[in-house]
C-alpha cells in the first residue's frame, strides 16, 4: 500500500512499515512544515494514505467536505514504543479491513471507520 506520513508520525513506525513492503512518503523528510492543507492535496495527488496522529483530518474531510477526499489513518492510540503504530497498521493490512475510500480511526480498544464521501 501507499502511504503519506504526516510530520507526527514516528519515522521507526516508517521504517517498520517500508521493511514490509509498502511505500511511505515522509513530510517530516521531505515537505517539513507542510500544512494540513498541503498534506491533504499531495496524498490527492499522489493517490497515498495518510497516516497521523492528529485529529484535525477528520474535521477537514467532513466538515468542509471536501470534493476527493484522499483515505485517513488517525492513529489515537501512540503505543508503548515509536514503531507500534506501523506494526499495528501492519496487522490491520493483513485482514480484510478496507483503508481506502475511508477515515479509519485506530484505538487502544479497537478500530474504527466511516466511509468517505465518493468524488
């Protein structure tokens, strides 16, 4: 899978992550500084998923309903180290959870999702 990495999330869940397989952009490498706003338009761009730990995606998406929305991964839940996050986005991947076309929230308790507006 694709994914963009806000600049909050931590570059060992990146690392782990690329280890298996996936592809994962970092703004904090690349584009630190990036607003909201800019990280939503280059995952539109580039058709990735963003990771993050900030709340502030679920409010830009649904509140300002955006046209295309670009596929969320809000992580609420930091882990006991830096690279749980990917190890438990890993786990997610490997069952029949579907990320794209969704804002998925991930919990201590659990995960949950809503479906993102169609284009």
């Amino acid at each position: 899978m694709r994914f963009l990495a806000n600049e909050n999330y931590p570059r060992p869940s990146i690392e782990y992550l690329k280890s298996k397989g996936h592809y994962v952009k970092s703004i904090q490498e690349e584009l630190g500084g990036s607003s909201d706003e800019e990280v939503i338009a280059i995952a539109e761009r580039e058709n990735l998923v963003i990771l993050t730990f900030d709340s502030d995606y679920g409010e830009l998406l649904f509140k300002y309903q955006r046209e295309a929305p670009p596929s969320v991964v809000y992580f609420r839940f930091k882990g006991k180290s830096p690279s749980e996050s990917g190890k438990m986005l890993a786990e997610l991947l490997g069952t029949e959870l579907e990320i794209r076309g969704h804002f998925t929230v991930i919990e201590e308790t659990g995960v949950r999702q809503r479906k993102l507006p169609l284009p």
